[in-house]
C-alpha cells in the first residue's frame, strides 16, 4: 500500500512537464497518497530537496513552460554507488514510490533505481522524441509549434530578400524536429542524422527552384548532423559558381523548450501523469509509461534500453513525394 510518492524532472525540460507534475499531484491527493516533490533532478535526492506539493503548489501549472520543480545534471548518480545512495535516501524519506519524467539519460537512472529494489516508473520527457517504445515523448508538439512559428516568421524576411534561410534546430540523435518542421513549413531539405546529406544535391534543388520563379528557400538541420553554421559553409563551398542565392543562418537554439505547452502536450502530459500514478498504486515498476497508437501502455525499461527510434516511414515518403530533399539512408 502506497502512502508516499514523490516526482522529480532530469534532463533537459520540456513544455508539458508541469502539467505531468501536475497531474501527479492531483492524482495522488485525490487517492489520499500524500505527493513530494524533488527538487534540481537527482541532485534534489543527494541534496535533501524534498517539499510537499499539493493542490494549490501546482495550481495554475499547465501554462507554464520548463519545469518548477527545476533540474540538473548529477554527477553523484553516474558514481558506482550512486543509486543504491538514492534509493537509501528515498527510503530514509518513507518514499514508496517515484515518478521520473525526462528523457534517454533520466530513464536510465530511474532504471537502475529499479534494479535495486525500489518501485519508479518513468516518464519520457523530451522535445527530441528519440525515446524508443513511445509515439511522443512530453514537449515534441510545443516544441514543433515553436520551429513551425519561427521559420514562417522567417520566411517572411527570406522572400522580401530572395535569400536562402538554414534553420538550425534541436535534435542530438534524432532528426524528427528537423524532418516534420520540414514538411509542415514547406522547406526544400532537411538535414538530418539518419541519412547521409548530399551538399551538391541540395545546390540543385535549390537552383531548380529558383528556376521556376520562387524567391526564397528553407532548409532544416538538425544539431545532431553538424552545426549550422557547418553546413553553410559546406553548402557556400559546394555551390560556389553554381549558386549566386543569399545564404543566411538563424540557430533556434533553446528557444525550442520554451513557449506555453500546447494542447496536446497538457494533455499528454495529464494523462501520464495520472497513469504513472495508477500504475504505482498497481504495483508497477521498472517501466515507462509510452503512448501507442494514442493508448497509454507501460514500456519496461529493460524492453526500451538501448534501442533507437527510427523515423516513421509515412513521413520519409511524404517528404519525399513532396520533394523535399532528405539525402540517401545511412547504413
């Protein structure tokens, strides 16, 4: 029987992530379960930074952007004893359970917090949406509602200048961000780490384009790749002579994680929130809780570890058959 359970955010935040916290709280007090919240991530367990949340500490929290719990990286948990000194201080703390919500880094911890007995489950908190085993992670629909404003604005300014614009955006791993805001912007490539990118291919596509009378153009890359300014100084080289178009660069940068949580992330945010809890309550443990086909359903740790998530193959294709230039598939 559950009594106690607390909720902490690691990693870097993501819009939606107080909406989940949110939910977990409310949950919890309405099943008589009294909430902690733990501060700065781990770190916030080593630190002792533990606060009780209730209904008015979480009142107002799902239009607010990042987390108010706050997070941090903590070295203390990549030490060979550091979990098991977790888990010492959650029980010190007569914690029965912990919810986690973060990203590939945070679950891994959450994991090991497992492994040594003590029940977590885990939520997938990240605007990469490189998790395997969940459809979205908490923040990807912010965060593509963010690029998707940003590069509209900007296209503004690229056709009044008949400029080439590259966006660089989020995306370590995984090229979602760069491969949908592409689509949905109508950009002409997107440069991203799961196919090889092809400078000299992009020259023509871009040189096409202006052929048939378009005074502008839009390609999205993502970090993961090379840095923007990289890849503009290897598409100047690749076009030189063969491309007389204006090339400007903007870095969206951490611009990405902010903005107030959509919609669809308060909501996807809300209901992991309350199936964590309930899963807690059910005896769960070592899993996260993923969303499948709009269902929510737990993914067990060691199911999900070390496994990477591919790009849906219908937006390969629609960009594609949008000719939207992607590269070639790497091995």
């Amino acid at each position: 029987m559950m009594k106690r359970i607390a909720v902490l955010t690691s990693g870097g935040d993501s819009p939606g992530m107080n909406p989940a916290i949110r939910s977990v709280v409310r949950t919890g007090v309405g099943l008589a379960i009294d909430v902690i919240g733990i501060e700065n991530g781990y770190q916030g367990i080593f630190d002792n930074q533990f606060i009780p949340l209730g209904a008015i500490e979480v009142s107002g929290k799902n239009r607010d952007a990042g987390t108010f719990l706050a997070t941090t990286r903590c070295m203390e948990m990549m030490r060979p004893d550091g979990p098991a000194r977790a888990v010492e201080i959650l029980r010190r703390h007569k914690i029965d359970g912990l919810v986690v919500i973060g990203g590939d880094g945070s679950l891994r911890g959450a994991q090991e917090i497992h492994h040594l007995g003590h029940p977590v489950i885990g939520l997938p908190g990240t605007i990469d949406n490189d998790i395997f085993g969940t459809d979205s992670g908490i923040g990807v629909d912010t965060a593509l509602n963010t690029i998707i404003h940003s590069i509209d604005m900007i296209k503004a300014t690229a056709a009044s200048h008949r400029r080439c614009f590259i966006i660089e955006v989020m995306g370590r791993s995984c090229g979602y961000l760069a491969l949908m805001s592409g689509i949905t912007t109508g950009s002409q490539a997107a440069v991203i780490p799961e196919y090889k990118h092809n400078p000299t291919r992009i020259i023509d596509a871009l040189n096409r384009r202006m052929q048939r009378k378009h005074n502008n153009s839009v390609i999205v890359v993502a970090e993961g790749v090379c840095t923007g300014q990289a890849f503009m100084d290897e598409l100047l080289a690749a076009g030189k002579g063969k491309f007389d178009q204006e090339i400007r660069l903007t870095v969206l940068g951490h611009l990405q994680r902010g903005g107030s949580p959509t919609h669809s992330d308060r909501l996807l945010g809300s209901r992991m929130g309350e199936f964590a809890v309930l899963s807690l309550l059910q005896g769960e443990t070592g899993a996260m809780v993923a969303t499948v086909g709009g269902n929510m359903r737990l993914r067990n740790f060691d199911e999900i570890r070390d496994k990477k998530k591919v790009l849906p193959a219908d937006a390969i294709r629609l960009a594609k058959n949008l000719d939207i230039e992607i590269g070639d598939v790497t091995e």
